[in-house]
C-alpha cells in the first residue's frame, strides 16, 4: 500500500490547470492544421487561422485561450493499492481555486442554480470518482464551456431505433446546436449504460483528443462516419458556412439493459482545453 | 463581399450599405454588456431609469472578459452566445442602439427589429479572446461593478475584426453560408 498526502495534488493539479487554459494542445493545434486544409469557405478559413492566431498570442503570453475558463471537471482514477491521507475532493477544489485565482481565470460557476451567486473562486469542480487497479491516481482535467455545454443533448431511445436512430440522433444535435457552440467542434458520444452514465461516456469521449479513436473498429469507423455525416450539414467554423463542422467525433459505450439505448451527446467547442496529472 | 472600415458612432448610412459576408475594422468606442446586465438596463429603462451610457450610435459587445493581468488592458474578451440577449435587444434598437457584437443566430424577433431601426449584428470569432482583446486598447468599467465579468464597460477599440452576420437587410449568414457548403 501507497500513501500519499492529499496536499501533493494541489500545486501539481493548478499548474497544469493553468497550462491548459493558456496553450492550447499539440492535438488541437494538429485539428486546425488538418480543418485549413480541408475547409474550401473563405470565411471558414478566415476563422480557422484566427483560431490558430489565438492560440500563439494566449501560449506566448500566458492568457486565457477563451475568455470562459470552463467548469473543471476531473475524472479522477484512483489506484485501489493507494491511500490517500487527508480530503482528497477539498485538495483537488483548492487546486481548482488556485489556478483560477492565481492564473487570472475567469470564474464562473454559481453557488446555486436558482439563487445564482459567484462563489468567486470557480469551485466546486464537477469531480468523477473511479478506483482502478494499481497504486497510482490519475487525475484528468478538461475545461468545459458553457456556451457548447448548453447544446449538449441526452435521449433515451428504443431498441428498434438501433444504429440508425443513434447516428439520427448525433448529426441532428450538431445540426441544431453546432452554430451556436463555436464550431469546429469535438463531439463526445457516449452510447449504453444508464441515463447518467450515457452522460458521463459523453464528456469522457469529450475530453479524448479529436484525432483519437475508439479502439474497437466498429465504432472507430462510426467516428469516422459520423464526422463526415455532421461535416456534410454544411454549418463551417464559426457557422458562417464551410465543410469543417466538427475536427472529430468520439464515440464511448458501455452495455446496456435490454430494453434501452441510451446516447448522449457532449458538444465540445474548438477550445478542447484538456490536460493530465499521475502521482 | 466587400470590406469596410468603420469608426463609431454608426449612422444609418453606415449600416445601410452592410451586407452579410462583408467584412468590417470597428474602431472607436463600444460598450460591453450580458445577461444580468441586459437585465438590469431593460428593467432600469420600463422603470424610466436612463442607461448608464449614451446608446446612440453605438454598438454593444456580448463579453464577459476574463480577469486582466497586471500590465494589460483587459482580459481574454471573446464574444458569448447572443440567443440569451434575443429578449432585451429589440428595446435598446428603439432607443438607438445601431449594432450588436456576439457570436450565434438570433430570433425572428430581433431580425425583425434590426430592419425596423437599421441595426447590424456583427459576429466575432468565438474563442478568438486573446486575439481580440489585442483590439482593445482601453477599458474602464462605467457601471454595474457588482456583476464581475459582466459589468459594464466601456472599450475603445481599433481595427476589430468582424463579420457581417445578419444585416438590416433581412439577410442571415449563418442561414445562407450553411445552405451553400450543406451536402444533402
């Protein structure tokens, strides 16, 4: 058995916080090279290489990429052979608190729905326990905008509906929401499971980088598919018209109950600010 | 599609000859405001309370910047989506609002609205926030300090760049761009 001090997670988990939020990564630089050359829209490209402009001036001079910083959300993975000693939900909120504060963030999260307070610190986080086997913990970071999250979209669809009603229900979500989730977007799917866990499939497919690709073949190409079908509606960056709609489709799945098929939909704009710390 | 400079305060003229597709340089001053903000100015003017600034002429960016860094102007200043300002627009078209800064579509009410009173709705690169705030060459807050991010602020910028998404015209960007890269 492992221990470590919760503590350890606080400065290592705000650095790469603030690293995120100011240099866009190699994998997201890589979708805008590959969507200039793709995208035949005077306009789309005009806004491809904005995009590109953006990311050099916000990683040279350490500034926010996007104004919204997100809500952090963390799936942290967790070593069954490892102890932690101390709060570990209080460590990683001050590693959020820190970074936001001291890295000149936005805040933006509300201490209540309806009363609609800033908590002025951008936490809580939105956190995703698992225990997984080793002595390690994995904590993985992605910064989610409100303006894409808001297109998001979750169905519980019938059997019968099947791989058609699935790929249906992807496009027309993109379709309907894609123009106002600053496009080119990335688009997690999660497909099975329950009506929470669709969910959490689809922010985990969120956060997995645009050139990425399911590891079973089967729903490698649905990616594939799906990415052309939403490139084909013909939105283009930033919505002004343009083949390059989304930079890539990722699709996670879990079994499901025989009588549902649950999918869920997480829009992602091209401000994919993800990151990872092991200790 | 053609390409204009443009220096506040707009007139009809200026935005008349707008099309969708043109591109524009915004220079001069603009004033920042969203959703609480929207709000408040709406709910001031039916209670007969003037707005905190001078509205003719100008136009209003959707922002909530992030915080400025010691020895800069302002924070990452990137459009937010402007659907959630669609209810308080058409009364600050009446009183001489002449152009609106965001990104995402409108309502047919505010399309409508804009031909009334010969408004344009620009669009800005959504995310685009470090290379925008670059236009921004001064910043002070003017009201509604309480609100953080989205109080009220007064920019004067040079050389934004933007593009004419719905113009007063009837026309739509997002609606005709889409219709002519879709693949059915």
């Amino acid at each position: 058995m492992r221990t470590v001090n919760a503590k350890e997670v606080v400065d290592p988990l705000a650095d790469m916080i603030k690293n995120a939020s100011y240099r866009l990564g190699g994998d997201m630089l890589e979708a805008f090279d590959l969507a200039l050359r793709k995208e035949s829209s005077e306009a789309g490209k005009e806004v491809i290489r904005q995009l590109q402009e953006n990311a050099r001036i916000a990683r040279e001079e350490c500034v926010p990429y996007c104004q919204d910083t997100g809500f952090a959300v963390i799936f942290a993975e967790m070593g069954q052979d490892l102890h932690v000693e101390g709060n570990l939900t209080d460590a990683i909120n001050e590693g959020v608190r820190k970074a936001y504060t001291e890295g000149y963030l936005r805040k933006s999260i509300l201490n209540d729905p309806i009363q609609r307070k800033n908590t002025g610190d951008n936490t809580p986080s939105v956190i995703h326990y698992s225990i997984v086997p080793g002595d390690k913990l994995k904590l993985s970071f992605g910064a989610k905008g409100g303006g894409s999250e808001n297109m998001s979209k979750q169905a519980m669809l019938k059997p019968a509906d099947g791989l058609e009603g699935v790929k249906k229900f992807v496009v027309e979500t993109v379709s309907t929401g894609a123009v106002n989730a600053c496009p080119p977007l990335v688009v997690g799917v999660g497909i099975g499971g329950t009506f929470e866990m669709s969910c959490i499939l689809s922010k985990k497919a969120a956060m997995r980088s645009p050139g990425s690709s399911n590891p079973d073949p089967f729903y490698a190409d649905l990616e594939k598919e799906l990415a052309e079908s939403c490139n084909k509606l013909g939105v283009g960056p930033m919505g002004l018209g343009g083949n390059v709609t989304v930079l890539g489709v990722n699709i996670e799945t879990y079994p499901c109950h025989l009588v549902a098929l649950p999918v869920a939909v997480n829009i992602n704009c091209h401000a994919d600010r993800h990151g990872e710390i092991v200790l | 599609m053609a390409e204009y400079k443009l220096t506040t305060p707009l007139v009809d003229e200026d935005v008349d000859k707008l099309r969708i597709g043109d591109r524009v340089m915004l220079s001069g001053v603009i004033y920042t405001a969203r959703d609480a903000a929207h709000k408040r100015m709406v709910e001031g003017l039916d209670k007969g309370t003037p707005l905190p600034f001078d509205i003719k002429g100008t136009l209003v960016y959707y922002v909530g910047p992030s915080p400025t860094k010691p020895g800069n102007v302002i924070g990452s200043a990137g459009p937010t989506t402007a659907y959630r300002m669609d209810p308080f627009a058409p009364r600050l078209m009446e009183i001489g609002m002449k152009g609106m800064i965001a990104k995402g579509k409108r309502s047919d009410e505010v399309k409508a609205a804009m031909q009334k009173h010969k408004v344009v709705y620009l669009g800005a690169t959504g995310g685009a926030a470090a290379l925008i705030a670059k236009c921004i060459k001064k910043c002070d807050i003017i009201a509604y300090e309480d609100l953080g991010p989205e109080a009220v602020r007064r920019l004067e910028v040079e050389d934004m760049p933007l593009i004419v998404v719905s113009d007063c015209h009837g026309g739509d960007l997002y609606v005709e761009g889409r219709a002519q890269y879709e693949v059915k």
